[in-house]
C-alpha cells in the first residue's frame, strides 16, 4: 500500500484509521480521508463522500466503493 506524505507525517498514528464506511478509506484525523483503491483507475487521491460532505454524499454512491467490515462491527459496538 502506498501511503502519500500526509498519511506518513501525520502528528499522530493514532489519528490514521481505516475506519471509514469504505474499507479503501484512510482517515487522517482533522485533515482527509485518502483513497487506497489500487484496483479503480480513476480513484481520487482524497475521498470527498461522507466523511468529507458531512454525509451529503454518501460512501456507498462510489463507483470504487468496497464495504469496510471493521467499520460495521464498530458501528455494532457502538449500538
């Protein structure tokens, strides 16, 4: 996996999670969520769904999306 200088310089790795509803998507705490879909050859670098649009734009609507189990099972702990 290719990580960009943000994701490598984040202040925190513990503010870096593939957490997101789309299991390509690395979030940087306060900064982006970052597309790893190596496999769509028109990923953005930045994912601009959910995260992003403050839910305006869903996750699920991405031609590149792939569910994200560790995302469900938190959303389960949550509940």
């Amino acid at each position: 996996m290719t990580q960009n200088l943000v994701e490598l310089l984040a202040a925190d790795p513990e503010g870096c999670a593939f957490d997101q509803p789309c299991a390509y998507g690395n979030r940087v705490e306060d900064h982006a969520v970052y597309c790893h879909n190596t496999e769509w050859k028109d990923a953005p670098r930045k994912c601009h769904r959910t995260w992003f649009t403050g839910g305006e734009v869903r996750d699920e609507d991405c031609p590149g999306f792939k569910p994200n189990p560790k995302h469900e099972a938190q959303r389960k702990d949550e509940k």
